[in-house]
C-alpha cells in the first residue's frame, strides 16, 4: 500500500511523462510515443515539493496527482546474486597470492557484517 507524502493535485495531459526528479520536485517531460509531434526541449517543473527521499522506496505521482512513495520489492534477485557470488568467489580466492587473499577475506566479513 502507498503513502502521500505531498498533495500536489496535479491534473495529467496526455503525452506527458510525470515523475519525481532529483531535487524532488515533480516535473514532466514529453513521452516518445505520446501521441502527435514531439517537440523537443527540456523537461518542465510542474509543482515544487523539495521531497527527501528515503532509500528502498519508490516515489511516483498516483492518480489523484499526489506524490506517493512504496516500498520496493527486491529479495528475489538479491538472493540470487548472493548465492552465485559465493561459489565463484571460493575459486576466485584460491588464485590469489596469500596477501591479496587475506585481503580480500577481510573484506567480504566486512559486508557480510553490514
């Protein structure tokens, strides 16, 4: 479920693309393939929110045109990645000098700490 974080109303046009940008305000920009000619230009603010943004969630406009955030889903893939890496990283070590491989040990108990 998605929370409000900033009530902007914002009414949509169509052909436009809607999203929250760096300094966290909401601005648009015209979309490839939104119907009719596209002009080119820079992208337009739209509404100033100056939104900070918090890590692991995702920020869009919903259908009321209001700023909202959800948390993102990412387990799967994550978990894949790990898995894979440790088998590899066994062969990886054995091929290294013994300063390098000490080294190396340090810092995956490093981020297995994390």
């Amino acid at each position: 479920m998605a929370t409000v974080v900033e009530k902007t109303g914002i009414k949509r046009e169509k052909g436009w693309l809607y999203y929250v940008d760096k300094r966290g305000d909401v601005s648009r920009a015209r979309m490839a393939r939104g119907g009719g000619k596209v002009p080119k230009g820079k992208p337009q603010k739209v509404a100033k929110c100056g939104i900070r943004r918090e890590e692991g969630f995702l920020y869009f406009i919903d259908k009321k045109g209001n700023v909202s955030k959800v948390k993102m889903k990412r387990t799967g893939a994550r978990r894949r990645k790990t898995a894979a890496r440790g088998r590899t990283a066994s062969r990886r070590l054995r091929a290294m000098s013994a300063p390098r491989r000490a080294r190396a040990k340090r810092r995956t108990a490093r981020r297995a700490r994390r």
